[in-house]
C-alpha cells in the first residue's frame, strides 16, 4: 500500500472519529466525577494550585484529552465549567490538525479565568476558538513553582498537566469549546 493511500485511510478514520463523538457523549454525572478528581490532582500536584483556584473567577476543566495524530491529528474531551466550586456549564473541546506529527497523549487542562470579563464573555459566546476569540497564555510553571504566588498578564490561563503518551507538541490554538447539555 503506497502512502498517499495510507494517509487518505488515517484521514477518513480521524473525520469518521471527529464526528461521531456525540455517540459516546458522557452523562452530567459522568463528567462531573471525571472533572472532580481532575482538580483534585491539579491541586495535589502544582504547588499553590490550591490557593490559586480559590482567586480564580471560574475554571473550565477538561479531565482527559485525548490527542493523536499520524500526519492528520486531532483532540477531544468534555468537561465543565466551575464558578465558586459549582458546576455551570458543560463544553466539550475539539481540533483538527494537519503537518507534521506522530504519536498520542493524553493530559489534563484547566483553564482558569482571572477576571469577571474574560469570564463573562467565554459564558455569553455560542462556541468560542482558543487563539481566535480569546487571549490565553499556557502556563510554563516548572514543578516547584508555587502558582498562587505568581502573577499572570492575561486575564485567562491554561495549565496542562497529567501527561501520559508521547506527542509532539502541545498547543491549544485552533481548539474549539462549545457548550454541551449532557
């Protein structure tokens, strides 16, 4: 089988998985469970995280994204949005990429919201593009960093930790987040 072939095989096999996933849509309860023990290890493992999440506005958290790729790749997961510690609204997370990549990884974001606007306005918009509607930095923190202590210049940040697999890289550009009702 000559590669063009192949890639058009890989690429038929990603949109087929990219569009099927409400198939597989998680319950409220399911995704609420999944994103507890999410910050549960967010808190355990990055030091201040903890202390960072109470002078927060709100975080949206996604437990486990799943992102694979072999020259066409892609990630997915849903999560919940947490204001005062209660859930208000469920999203999923989804991206498609095309160049040069290979492998799968799978790690746990947050992304927290440091002022009642950038707040505001990820809850009021319908699907909201990481890159395009939105100014996030991704936190680079280092392992003995205490976050709670730091300060940040945008008023929304990512944290991606967890990681297990092997990728390439990790970028939430192009990432779509559209509200759910599971």
């Amino acid at each position: 089988m000559n590669m063009k072939k192949l890639n058009t095989m890989i690429l038929a096999v990603l949109l087929t998985l990219l569009f099927t996933q409400t198939t597989y849509a998680k319950t409220a309860q399911e995704i609420d469970t999944e994103v507890d023990a999410a910050i549960e290890k967010f808190k355990k493992d990055i030091p201040g995280g903890a202390n960072f999440l109470q002078k927060t506005k709100g975080y949206l958290v996604f437990p486990s994204v799943i992102k694979a790729g072999l020259i066409v790749g892609g990630k997915y997961d849903e999560g919940s949005l947490r204001v005062n510690g209660v859930t208000k609204h469920y999203y999923d997370m989804t991206a498609a990429s095309i160049g040069f990549q290979a492998g799968a990884q799978e790690y746990s974001m947050l992304i927290a919201y440091l002022s009642d606007a950038a707040l505001a306005n990820f809850v009021k918009s319908n699907g909201w593009e990481a890159g395009v509607d939105g100014s996030i930095t991704v936190s680079d923190w280092g392992k003995s960093k205490d976050i709670s202590s730091m300060s940040f210049e945008k008023p929304i940040i990512a944290f991606i930790y967890g990681e297990k697999g092997l990728m390439a890289s990790i970028s939430i550009a192009g990432t779509k987040f559209r509200r759910i009702a599971p």
